[in-house]
C-alpha cells in the first residue's frame, strides 16, 4: 500500500470517527486492474476501500452538487485539476464552502484506461502499483506488467496547470514537484486556423455522433442548474430530438452556459462514450475569455465568478 | 463577442452573426448597420445549418 492511500485512509476514519464528517467520497478498486470507481464511505469500517493509484481519473467534484442535501458535512478527494470543481460548486452557492470538507490529493499525472489497455491485459483484478520513476510496474491478478509512464500518461495530464490541489483542507501526500505547464492553446489555434468549410465539416461530423446522453452535463461540476434547459418537458426553442441540428445546438448552447465558468477538468471529453471533443468546445471558450476579459481557470480562486455575468469599465466593447 | 467567437470556431462565416449596441436614439446609426448586415449575408447565401425538415 502506498503512503497517500494509508494517509487518505487514517484521515477519512479520523474525521467519520469524530463524526466531522457524514460521508466520505474516494476511489475504490475499479471491475478492472486499471479502472478505479468513486466510494462512497459512511463508516470508519469501510475506510480499507479507499485507493490512490495512477488511475484515479474520475472527477468526484459534481457529486458534491448531487448529494447537496446531505444533512452532514462531506468529505471529497480531488486532484489538482478536479479541485477547481469545488470552488466551482461553491461559487455557485450550490453547497456552502463550510459543508465541504477538501481531502487534496497532489498528483503527477494520472494514466488513460484506453492506453493502458492497448499495452496490457487490463481484465484483471488489481494488486499493487510500483512507481518506479519512469516506469509502473502494475500487479494483477493476471500477471505483472510494466509500462511506461509517457507512454500512457492522460493526454490532459501532460498540459496541467496545476499538479497541486489549489484547495486542501487536508493535504495527504507530499506536494509533487512537476512542472505546471499551463496550455498553450496550440491544438486550439489549430482549428481556428481552418477555413469555415473545414471547421463546419469537423464540428458536424462530431456533432452528428452524438446519442444525446448527457453523461458530459451529468459529469460536469459547472452543470449544477436546478433545471436544466435540456430537461424541459417542452422546451421553447431547443427541440429534444437527436438530429444533427438539435444536437449542434445542444453542444453549443452547454459550452456557452459553461463560458467564463468551465473550470477545465477535461471530464466531458472523458465520459463522452462516442468520443466527441467536446474540451475543444470549452477550451476555446477558456481561451476567448481569458484573451478578452484577463481572467485566470474559472476555480483558481475561492473568490470569483462569471467574468460574463460581471461589468468592468475596461471590458472590452466590440458591439459599440 | 464570445458567442461570435463560438460560432466562427465551428465553422460559421464570420459576418454572419454580429451583435451591436445601438440607442433609441441612433437612428442612422441603426439603418447603416442593417443595410451593411444585409449585404454583407446576401453575399454569403443562405445559411445552410438549423433547419428544420
């Protein structure tokens, strides 16, 4: 067992003993070596089923919006990027800051399922990690395998610009001493560089896949509405038909909900089950918005908000 | 400014969609800008994306 998981798991008994905490959200062993699943523990008892393993890709932020009701505080474990979702959360009044309870958790990088399984027999049932620097050695019960880190890393994890939660209330593990290399928006540059035909032609072809399962709103801790347009029984002007015109509008109507607020955690290109970049959508969002108004990642900060829904004098006004 | 940036990334041509401020008051204001919006959009042709069948 590693330090950070016998650490996370002394700290999560400690505050479910002391009964600071109702609930505690983690990672679990996943139904496969490389897979991890979020637990969702209540009792000092069931701390064992807490992990910490390159694998904890999942984003455990938006849960806290889903279980807001909860009479108790709770407990959540976050990465660096996934820890923006908090303040996220608690920007947009949807849990109060105090209920929260931050279990940070630095990170170097974390490794792609799909990678890992094009390398290795991932049906297994994991033992242990070994990280070997360069190298993991991962131990299942099918055998033992070696990859190489650069070889599987997240491809997100290789632009991160933050490796360090930028909230902890409990830090377990010892900060990582990665460089942050914030984005440069080449890929997004990349396709703002093509002509209309070529841009129309790609964003259809990605749209038209869509099966309109919301999983990318489900995931997304900026997607807290109460109700969400898209749910509408009989929505105005958005139909619930899965077309290529509905669906455009749907992905383009949730990036600009999420413009100035997408805190840039990469989760709805994860669960996306027909593999549409949808980051791209939000990322260029990002980019216009830090370009236009000089904002920081929306969730950097506990203070902030929607550069949208705020007024400066310096703003600029190419409408006038 | 950052819906016009939206749609120009997913394949709109620029032109098409433009926002402007223009007071009750600007009348000329408000006749330019709709006469040079509609020529500027004829020459772009119809806008082939969101229809209905």
């Amino acid at each position: 067992m590693n330090k950070v998981t016998e650490n996370l798991r002394q700290t999560a008994a400690k505050l479910l003993k002391d009964q600071e905490v109702e609930m505690v959200i983690g990672y679990g062993l996943g139904s496969e070596a490389v897979r991890t699943q979020p637990v969702f523990i209540t009792s000092p008892d069931d701390v064992d089923k807490l992990v910490w393993n390159p694998f904890c890709v999942n984003g455990l932020t938006k849960y806290l919006s889903d279980l807001k009701t909860l009479s108790g505080k709770i407990a959540v474990c976050v990465k660096g990027c996934d820890s923006r979702g908090v303040f996220r959360i608690t920007q947009d009044n949807i849990i109060p800051r105090d209920k929260v309870v931050v279990l940070g958790i630095p990170c170097a990088g974390q490794m792609s399922y799909t990678k890992l399984a094009s390398k290795m027999d991932v049906t297994g049932q994991l033992k242990e990690v070994d990280d070997k620097g360069e190298t993991l050695v991962i131990k299942t019960s099918n055998g033992d395998f070696t990859v190489k880190k650069s070889e599987v890393i997240l491809d997100k994890c290789l632009k991160c610009e933050s490796h360090n939660p930028v909230v902890a209330d409990h830090m377990v593990g010892d900060k990582v001493s990665v460089t942050d290399t914030p984005d440069d928006y080449d890929e997004i540059k990349k396709y703002e560089a093509m002509s209309p035909e070529e841009k129309a032609k790609f964003w259809l072809s990605q749209f038209d896949r869509c099966i309109r399962c919301y999983a990318c709103r489900n995931s997304c801790p900026g997607c807290t509405c109460r109700e969400c347009i898209f749910d509408a029984i009989k929505p105005d002007w958005v139909g619930k038909e899965m077309n290529l015109d509905e669906n455009e509008l749907f992905h383009l109507t949730r990036a600009f909900h999420l413009a100035g607020r997408c805190v840039d955690c990469g989760e709805c290109d994860r669960v996306c089950p027909m593999d549409i970049p949808i980051r791209l959508l939000n990322k260029k969002l990002l980019k216009d918005c830090k370009e236009l108004f000089g904002m920081e990642t929306p969730g950097s900060a506990e203070e902030g908000g929607s550069v949208l829904g705020q007024y400066r004098l310096e703003d600029p006004e190419e409408f006038m | 400014m950052v819906l016009k940036r939206l749609l120009e990334y997913v394949g709109y041509e620029p032109g098409r969609f433009k926002a402007r401020w223009i007071s009750g008051s600007e009348g000329q204001k408000w006749a330019d800008t709709t006469k040079e919006m509609t020529e500027a959009i004829k020459a772009l042709g119809p806008n082939k994306r969101f229809k209905k069948d």
